[in-house]
C-alpha cells in the first residue's frame, strides 16, 4: 500500500510518499521548516501544505512530537503547550479532507527500524532513541511496541533532563565537537542502561549520519548501532502506521 508519511520535528516537517510493503520511498522527500513555536495553527497550515505539495489524496501518517493517546495530544516538551488535549486526526483531518493516522514520532521511527532496519529480527528489549531537537524514545520488547516513552525527560545530575543535555539541539548550541558531544550522550546512554538494560540500542535522528565518527566514545553494555534508515524512519514509520490502521 502506498501512502504519504509526515514526520513532524522540532526543526523540519519532512513527508514522502511510502511503499509500505517494503519501506521504500516513491517520491523525493519533502522538508520544509517547523513553523517558530509550533502554534497550532502555523502547524497545521504546514501540513495542509505538505499535503499539497504531493496532490495527496488518501490516508496519512504522522509521527508527532508528544505522548499520543488515541490520537489525543498528552505532553508538549518541544511543542507549544496548546497542544495538550487537542485530537490529531480530527485537528488535521478537517483541514487537509483525508484520513490521518497518528503516533508518537519515536514510535514511528522504531516502527521502521523494528521492520524494515536494523532492529529487524531482534527479539528481547530494543531501544530506539532520536537525536534531535531533543530526544525521542521507543521500546520494542520482542517486537512489541511500549508506547510514549519520554525517556528524554529523564532527570540527570544538577536537575538537567536528558534531551536538555544531550540533544543534537544542545552540540549545536554549546559548539561542541563530535567527541565532546559524544562524551556527553554516553553519560545520559548509560543512566539509561542503569534502568532498562536494552539487548540492543538504535540511534535516530540527523545525528545518526555521523555514527561512525562518534562511535568510537561511545561504551555501552548493550550492542549500539545507527538506525539504518536514518532520518527517514519517521516518515516510513508513520506511512506503516496509517497502513495498519487502516487496513
């Protein structure tokens, strides 16, 4: 089944049309910039335009940046906080006149890579984290999906969340190097492994195009490894979900 996937970021909304049986992209990815603020409106507009873009017409899915509870908006870490309360499918869906599917945006990414990346075939507890803005977080416990971790609100020393600290977001701010940086994710890797013990963990996200360069610094109990897809997991992510949905 074909079908547009829309990622929704803190910096970008990239969206494609996906081959769901296989995960393959059919159309160049479309990115264009998270409106300042994530208003709901300036948002929703962007989508409506995505949609557009590509003369969709069908079903969608979207990987959106909170905690996701039958399409309702439960969290607001990267978001504007109007956003909490709001139904998704019916906010969207009104406005671009097709059925829209939505999940939590990580969930979406480790959707991908559970089926189609290098998180397939892995039984016991994989961990998918997306480096970004912030970070997002997805747990698979053999091949089955714990929904809306918000592993990057975690608290480390001095009261400093994880994604406060160790973000893509955060290197950029504070100028660090790939190895500074790297230094700085492995701390926040390991307060994890301190309480969830993953048999495997994926990273996400842009940064995950750099793997190999920051590897080196990173020393983790469980086997680590970059998301095959890299930054399009959320967009096949979310097209599969939509798939099943609504199959």
């Amino acid at each position: 089944m074909n079908i547009l996937g829309i990622d929704i970021g803190g910096s970008g909304i990239k969206a494609a049309i996906v081959d769901t049986t296989n995960g393959t992209l059919l159309t160049e990815r479309h990115r264009i910039e998270t409106p300042e603020g994530a208003k709901k409106e300036d948002v929703r507009k962007a989508i409506v335009d995505v949609v557009a873009f590509f003369k969709w017409e069908g079903a969608v899915g979207c990987g959106f940046p909170a905690a996701i509870n039958n399409g309702t908006v439960l969290t607001a870490s990267n978001i504007d906080t109007e956003w909490i309360g709001t139904n998704i499918p019916e906010y969207f869906g009104d406005a671009i006149k097709n059925p829209i599917f939505v999940l939590n945006d990580a969930d979406a990414a480790a959707m991908a890579e559970m089926n189609f990346g290098n998180g397939k075939d892995k039984k016991g507890v994989v961990l998918l984290l997306t480096v970004g803005t912030g970070i997002g977080s997805a747990i698979f416990h053999n091949n089955m999906l714990i929904p809306n971790l918000e592993l990057g609100q975690i608290y480390m020393k001095k009261g400093t969340i994880g994604e406060k600290y160790a973000s893509a977001h955060v290197r950029e701010v504070k100028n660090l190097s790939l190895k500074g940086w790297a230094i700085r994710f492995n701390k926040y890797l390991l307060l994890l492994e301190s309480y969830i013990y993953p048999d495997l963990i994926i990273v996400g996200g842009g940064i995950s195009r750099k793997f190999a360069k920051f590897a080196p610094h990173l020393i983790t109990k469980a086997q680590i490894v970059p998301a095959l897809l890299e930054n399009n997991a959320g967009i096949i992510g979310a097209a599969c979900y939509a798939s099943l949905k609504s199959s």
